[in-house]
C-alpha cells in the first residue's frame, strides 16, 4: 500500500482508494491511462464544491 502526500493539506492518502472512488461504472476505462490523484478525497470534495458554487447563473431572457 503506497501513500501519497495530499498536495493541499498534506495528509497521507492511498490513491489506489480515491481512483477506485472516482470511477464511474459507465464508461470502460481500459483505454486510458491511470493516473495516481494528487488530492485526497476531502480537498478534492472541497474543490469540486467550490467549482459548483462559481458556476454563473443563467440569465433570464
């Protein structure tokens, strides 16, 4: 089991886990490459709930 260093908050991670959490059960993913995440699965929560809350609202017509 290899941990990794979150690159916001600095805890230890197994990113086998996150990428295991992250996988959508639609799509078959044989074909592209892995990649080790750099987020632990809090900060990338955080983020992803920051990236909703900027999105604009659309205008009324």
């Amino acid at each position: 089991m290899a941990e990794k260093k979150c690159i916001m908050c600095g805890r230890l991670f197994d990113p086998d886990q996150v990428a295991e959490s992250n996988k959508n059960p639609y799509l078959e993913d044989e074909d592209i490459p892995k990649k080790t995440p750099s987020f632990c699965q809090l900060c990338e929560a955080k983020i992803r709930h920051e990236a909703d809350d900027s999105k604009k609202a659309p205008k009324p017509m």
